[in-house]
C-alpha cells in the first residue's frame, strides 16, 4: 500500500490513522490502524502501521494474546 520509506504525515490526510478515525469513525480502521494509534509513532525503518502490522504478525493477529503480553514480551 505505502513504500516503506515514507512516514504517515506525507500520506493523504483521509488515509491517516488519526484522521480517519475522525472522519469515519473506529470500524473503517484495521486492528493495525488502531493499535499505530495507542503506539503513537513508528521508528526510521518503519511507520507506526507497519510496526502494529509485525506486532499482529508475530501472535498470528490474535488480539486477545496481544492482551495478555506483558511489558516484557
């Protein structure tokens, strides 16, 4: 969907997590989506939705066992 390189703010307004929670409210988000939002900011290899997106890959996208990590996992 997005290279790699480039970081929310230059994506268009309506597509940005923030944003289209306003505008369209929390089901038009992905669980990605949602979580890039409580995680706040990505790193310089990656955006905050490719971070949500390797997190849910990594508990094959179980949300209920991402609610049961600890800080440490």
């Amino acid at each position: 969907m997005y290279e790699e390189n480039f970081n929310i703010k230059s994506w268009a307004e309506e597509d940005r997590p923030r944003e289209k929670l306003i505008l369209k409210g929390r089901n038009a988000l992905s669980d990605a989506e949602l979580i890039a939002i409580l995680i706040g900011s990505g790193n310089r290899k990656e955006t905050a939705v490719q971070l949500s997106k390797k997190i849910l890959s990594s508990i094959n996208n179980d949300l209920n066992k991402l609610g049961k990590l600890t800080i440490s996992d």
